[in-house]
C-alpha cells in the first residue's frame, strides 16, 4: 500500500507542475498580444505624426512661397508674374485691377498648390495712386 499512495502522490506532484507550465504559457501569450496590440497602435499614431509633420513642413514652405509673392505684388503690381514654383508647389497670382479718379486698386489672390489641392491662399490689395496728383 505504501507504494501505492507513492505513486499517487509522485504522479499529482507531475499533474501540478503541468498545470503550472500550462499557465505560464497562457499568461506568455496573452501578454505577447497585449504587446502585438500596442505595437499596431504605436505604428498607427507614428504613422499620423508622420504625416502631420510632413503637413505642416509643406503649409510653413506654401506660406513662405505666399508671402514672398505678395511682397512682389506690392513692389509692383503690374509687373508680378502669373506663376512660380519652387520645392513641389505652384503659387498662382491672378490679379483685378479696380480703376478710381485718383488711383487704382488692385487686388491679388495667390493659391499655392501641390498640383492635386490647394495648400494656401492668400488675398492682398495695393492702392496706386496716379502720379499727378488725382487730375486726369
């Protein structure tokens, strides 16, 4: 009888650890998933920023492009040219012009582009008065 209950207690001894080798390697799999999980996210929210920051560097270089265009507009209305490019962008100008007795109005609208949207826009006028003082 002794060798009996040996045996029994020898082979529930095996049966726990099992279950102890068991366990562990169910808690490895669900904190592997956990981690598989928050890998995606992390590669999803890297990914947005990414692109955010590529974004945001592209409106900085179309506003630059903007405001340089309209500083030309105002230096000399007239003589601004329809169109530049420079680093993937396309600034446009279309410019009114709104004659009065004692000057003219024009007023410009630059659209920068990457060629699929419009990254900016930008509005601005300049008064020319005419040079003799109003008299026609």
């Amino acid at each position: 009888m002794a060798i009996s209950s040996e045996m029994t207690a020898q082979g529930a001894s095996n049966r726990s650890q099992g279950h102890r080798g068991t366990a562990f390697l169910i808690e490895a799999l669900v904190v592997l998933a956990f981690l598989m999980v928050a890998l995606a996210v992390f590669v999803q929210l890297f990914t947005k920023a990414q692109i955010q920051g590529v974004k945001a560097n592209q409106l900085s270089q179309a506003v630059l492009i903007a405001t340089n265009y309209a500083e030309e507009f105002c230096a000399d209305p007239t003589g601004v040219g329809a169109q530049v490019e420079k680093d993937g962008l396309v600034a446009t100008c279309k410019v009114s012009e709104d004659k009065h007795t004692a000057g003219t109005l024009y007023d410009a609208t630059i659209e920068v582009s990457d060629g699929t949207q419009t990254v900016y826009t930008l509005h601005t006028s300049r008064y020319v008065g005419n040079a003799d003082g109003g008299k026609q």
